[in-house]
C-alpha cells in the first residue's frame, strides 16, 4: 500500500491511519511498526555510506531482510497457547 503523505505548517506528515490498515485499537502498534522502519532505512542509508553495502541488490536484501523480521514480529501473538500437564 503506498504511503500517503501530506505537508502540514511546511513539515512532511504521514497519515497513520492510511498505513497497513491502521485503526484507532492498533494505533500504538503502527507508530511502533513505523518507527522500525525509519530505523531500517536509517540503518541501511548509513551502512551504505560506510561502504558496506556496495550495490544496490545488498542494500535492497539487508533492508528486505531487516523489513521481513520487524513485520513478522508485529504479527506474532503475545502470548504462547497454554499447555497441556503430561
């Protein structure tokens, strides 16, 4: 789903709302969710700077790699099923 943005008093906004099916129940998960990917592209710019991806196939799979672990932590349950005494 693509990000819409929109400019609020000269500064670029994000509409949460817009993103991954955000609801008013879910709000703080999806700022949390986003803010991991501000650091995931904030990661990866600066191990691009330092030289240590060099192409663009290494910056997209560490970004894809680090993406695909913080949306499977957002999706797991918070708790584990109860088990059953032997």
């Amino acid at each position: 789903m693509p990000l819409k943005l929109r400019k609020v008093d000269g500064a670029w906004k994000l509409r949460i709302t817009d993103f991954a099916g955000a609801t008013p129940s879910n709000i703080l998960a999806q700022i949390d969710l986003l803010r991991q990917l501000a650091q995931i592209l904030s990661d990866t710019a600066s191990a691009i700077s330092a030289g240590k991806l060099t192409t663009p196939e290494q910056a997209q799979a560490a970004f894809q790699d680090r993406f695909n672990a913080a949306m499977i932590n957002a999706v797991k349950p918070a708790t584990k099923p109860a088990t059953r005494a032997s």
